[in-house]
C-alpha cells in the first residue's frame, strides 16, 4: 500500500498544504513514526473525505400543472356584469 506525501493530498483535493496538515484526521492522516514524523495519508481515506464532502445533485425543476393562458372563473360561480363608464 503506497501512502501519499501531503503534497500529493494538497494537489488531489486542490487545497493548500496547510489545509491538509491542519485536516490531517479528517483526511485520515498517518504519522509514520513518533509525533513529529512526517505526516502519510492513505488514498482510499482520501477519497472518502472527498466523497463525504460532494453536495447533492440539485433537485429537479418543478413542473408546472398547467398551462398559462386566459383565467377563468370558478365553476358554480355566476359574473354580473358592470355598467360601462359613460
């Protein structure tokens, strides 16, 4: 199993390397000896951090139930007319 360098972790999630020592647990960081050895990140944790920070895909448009067009009046309903200006 090849382990990645932060470099490599910084290029495939396009954040600083920074960002990557700072999230090393979330990203499944690997100290390869004592605590202040190099820091070595396993690929497969990597893509899961990936895939647990995707957004959901947009939901789909709603669909209108009807047309637009002239409005009508409700059935059962009777207009009266309006007088005509003068």
């Amino acid at each position: 199993m090849a382990l990645w360098r932060t470099s490599k972790v910084a290029e495939e999630i396009a954040m600083s390397e920074d960002y990557v020592r700072e999230h090393a647990a979330e990203l499944g960081g690997i100290r390869t000896g004592g605590p202040r050895s190099p820091l070595r990140f396993d690929p497969a944790g990597v893509e899961d951090w990936k895939r647990r920070r995707r957004l959901a895909p947009p939901p789909a448009p709603a669909r209108k139930s009807h047309r637009p067009g002239r409005r009508r009046a409700p059935r059962g309903v009777k207009l009266v007319a309006l007088p005509a200006d003068r």
